[in-house]
C-alpha cells in the first residue's frame, strides 16, 4: 500500500516491516484489526492499519459502516511506545537501544 502525507510518500513495499500486531479476532470479525510496523529508508516510522467495520480502520460510507486501511505516520517517540505496547523487546533493544536505560 502507498500513500502520500504531508508530501512525503509511504509505501509498504518499499519500507522495511519491523513489527506487527492484531486484535486477536478472526479476520471476518467486524472489530478485527492489524497494525503493522514500518520504517522507511530515510528513518521514517509509520503503520500500516486494517480492520473490519467496526474496528478503529472502519470507514463510514453515508449509514453504511466498511472494513478499512490505512497508513499513519509516527514520530520517534510514537514508535517506540507502540513497540514497548506491543511487546516488540527485541526490535526496541536492536532499533533504539540507545533509548532504553537498565532499571
């Protein structure tokens, strides 16, 4: 998927996949989602995001409720707290282990 935000262009095929998570409902689901974690070449984060009608990716169309996609771009800081959320340890400790400090 592609998309141009703000003038600067996001592509899953083009960016390196860091990371994934899902709501764990099947896919047919209605509050089904899945987010997947992106970094581009030039150090940019985004998400890739799906989901059925009623998850946070559904579109609305008139009364008409839809699955939907969508790309979001993260700053810095959004990324690494979607990781620490997601429980991606090992890829926060390889893409940004000069963050964390030891307890």
């Amino acid at each position: 998927m592609k998309a141009i935000i703000e003038g600067l262009r996001y592509d899953t095929e083009k960016a390196t996949e860091v990371a994934s998570a899902n709501s764990g409902h099947h896919s047919q689901d209605p509050v089904w989602w899945e987010e997947t974690l992106y970094k581009t070449r030039k150090g940019n984060w985004f998400l890739h995001g799906e989901g059925g009608a009623r998850s946070k990716y559904g579109e609305t169309s008139g009364q008409y409720c839809n699955p939907g996609s969508r790309i979001l771009p993260l700053t810095d800081e959004d990324a690494f707290e979607w990781m620490e959320r997601h429980g991606e340890v090992d890829a926060l400790e390889t893409l940004m282990g000069e963050e964390i400090e030891d307890a």
